[in-house]
C-alpha cells in the first residue's frame, strides 16, 4: 500500500489516474496536480474512489517539493511534459522520493531525443538512496521490455530490432494529433536516425519508407522510418544489436497537412514577433488544434505496436515478431481516453506497481530493459495490454 504522486493532468494522465485507482492494493493514496486544477478535478469525477487533486507548477522546482513534502509519496509519477523531467527530477532529489516518467527529456528549445541529461543524474540519485525509471509507456516503454523478453526467452543473441508502430484509427477530423500536437510534431518533423553498425545515421525526416502487412486483420500500410529515444538506451544495455530502427505509419491526410503547416513555418519552435510580443508559431497552432483529449468518443479503430526481432538461437537465425493490439473504443468505454493515451498509460501505471511492490529496485538511474522482464509483461495480460508473440 503506497502513496502516489501523478503530475499531469492531459490524456495519458487520465488513464494512469483510472489505472492507479484500480489496484488501491498497490496505490493507495493518489493525489493529482497539474497546472490546471479544473482538469483535475475533472478526472476525479470520473472515479469511484477519492482522488485528491492539487494546483502545481511542474517547472517550479519549489513547488514541486512543498507539494511533495505535504503527500508524501512514494513514488513521483511524471506523466507531465518531456521539458518538465529535470525539473521534478530535482524535486524528487530534494525531497529522497522515487520517480517515473514515460519519455526522456527534450529542451524546450531544441527538438532533440537524448538520454544524456537524464543518465547525468545517475550518482545523486544513487548517493540519495532513491530510483528513477525512464521511459515507462509503450514506446518507450513496452517495446524495451518486448526486446528483453525476445532476449530472456526466444534468442542466444539480438542483431536487428524493427520497432513498428502503426494508429488504424480515425478520428473524423482534418488535421489533429492523438497526443501532444507540440510534442508529436517537433518527433515526426525532427532528423530520422537509426543504429547500424556501431554509428548512428542520419536522414531526413519521413524520407525513408516501406509497407509493412499488419496482424489480425489491420492489413498492409505504409510506414515511416523516424528516430525514437528507446533505440539509444537498446543498444547501451543490449550492445549485441547491430541494427536498430523505428517506424511509424502515418496517413496520407496527417502528411499533406502538416508538409503545409512546414512549409509556411508554423511548425517552427523558435520564438518570432507578432504584434510587439514573442510567441512560438508550433505552439500557437497546438493552440488551434483539437484537444487530443478530445478526441476520444471520436476515434473508432485500432492500434498495433510491436518488435519485429532478428537473432540466433541454438546457433540457427531466428525470426520473432511480438505486439499489442489495441481498440480506441474499448479504450474509451473503460477510461473515457482513446488507444494513443491508453497505451502509454496503461504502462506508467505498470512500471510503478513494479517499483511499489519491490519486483523492480535499484538505486540510480534506469531503463526498462535493465529490468526482469516477466513480471512487467504477466500485468500487462492483466490490465488491458495482452501481447502476441509470433515465429516467422
């Protein structure tokens, strides 16, 4: 029975508040803070068990321990943005309380993947006695611990790793994003880059693509190769891997709108004048888009995220392919969020159980793949996330 702290309040916030209020054998406590209380606030409504709800600046590093010092917690979920990790990193430093967040730290301006600021603080929280876990979504997240399942159970040795995201749903609108639109347009528009070999290569955005035939009926679609902050800590901690790459699919509509959006320089994120004041023409257009929260009770569909594995085992090559599939209306009737949320969700709420209940421990700094990977992937069959696993 453990307190939890959830900071963050948007889509994927409200499904690990659902997720956390299911198990209140693990959490036993939550409290939710975001920027906007009323957000909050909404969540709580939605559940049958109290929710405590707080007012909080995740970029106000004081703040963040007077909160944590009034809770607190044992455990610091950061469902917040990627700008914001350092700074509730510092406050769970400060404070001796373990933290969790579901993508790495990206400065605000610069769009760029990297885990070198977050494996900095590996001493100062190994020297406080307490645990970071990075990167606990689907992916990152779900596809580590994918890859160190196929490493425990199917292989002697991993040397290619294909990452396939694909979204099937539609949502009915011109142009939205399923999470973030700030935050998933600096990831589709920023440099692809992929492993290969020992060096990292790099190559326009979304210039490279293939098709790829989807399981249980999704079909055939065409997918983009992008850059993905779980391929850098893969090849750290599984150094055999001698090709790493991510793909995503994209819809032929989500890319006429947003090579326009470029084009015209509204996906720019350094600051411009208008009118005598500065603002940032990306995050003037997140203003105009629909909120993906939204889009929810809209999205009919699914999603199927899986590892697509090359390797040997018993010294013969071996093909293995896992995933998840996903239903955005299931999704919707469970926590009133669609699958891009659920998915990430589902997942923090997961890395956090194996944290409070001792299955994962550690002191310092860690990604998911450094972990056993069989206790993650038995809840993941428990709540809301089966997996398949298939030879080729």
């Amino acid at each position: 029975m453990s307190k939890v702290l959830i900071i963050g309040a948007g889509g994927v916030g409200q499904v690990v508040t659902h997720k956390c209020a299911q198990v209140p054998e693990v959490f036993s406590e939550i409290c939710l803070a975001s920027r906007t209380v009323s957000k909050c606030e909404k969540i709580a409504a939605q559940i049958k068990r109290p929710i405590r709800t707080e007012q909080v600046d995740a970029d106000n590093v004081p703040e963040l321990v007077a909160l944590i010092k009034d809770f607190k917690p044992a455990l610091v979920m950061n469902i917040a943005l990627p700008y914001q990790d350092l700074h509730i990193m510092d406050a769970c430093l400060e404070t001796g309380v373990d933290y969790l967040d579901t993508a790495n730290y990206e400065p605000l301006d610069e769009a760029k993947f990297c885990y070198k600021w977050q494996w900095e603080y590996q001493e100062r929280f190994k020297e406080r006695g307490i645990m970071a876990l990075l990167g606990s979504g689907f992916d990152p997240g779900v596809t580590n611990v994918f890859t160190a399942w196929a490493k425990k159970t199917q292989f002697d040795e991993i040397y290619e790793l294909d990452i396939i995201d694909c979204n099937a749903g539609e949502h009915g609108q011109p142009f939205a994003t399923n999470f973030n639109p700030e935050i998933n347009i600096r990831e589709v528009t920023a440099a692809a880059k992929h492993y290969e070999n020992g060096e990292w290569i790099e190559t326009k955005a979304l210039s490279k693509s293939r098709t790829f035939d989807f399981p249980e009926g999704i079909g055939t679609r065409k997918i983009y190769q992008m850059y993905h902050e779980e391929l850098e800590s893969l090849v750290k901690h599984i150094p055999e891997i001698k090709l790493a790459r991510f793909w995503m699919t994209f819809s032929d509509n989500y890319l006429k709108h947003l090579e326009v959006l470029e084009n015209i320089g509204m996906t720019r994120i350094d600051p411009i004048k208008f009118q005598g004041q500065e603002i940032v023409p990306l995050q003037f257009l997140k203003a105009l888009l629909p909120d993906p929260a939204s889009l929810g009770p809209l999205t009919q569909g699914r999603t199927c995220i899986g590892c697509f594995i090359k390797g040997i085992k018993n010294g013969k090559e071996k093909r293995y392919y896992i995933y998840n599939i996903c239903d955005h209306a299931k999704c919707y009737e469970e926590v009133q969020s669609q699958a891009i949320s659920y998915t990430t969700g589902v997942p923090a709420m997961i890395g956090a159980m194996m944290m409070l209940t001792g299955k994962w421990r550690g002191e310092g700094v860690f990604n998911m793949e450094q972990f056993d990977p069989e206790p993650f992937m038995e809840k993941l069959m428990i709540h809301g996330l089966p997996w398949v696993e298939k030879q080729i």
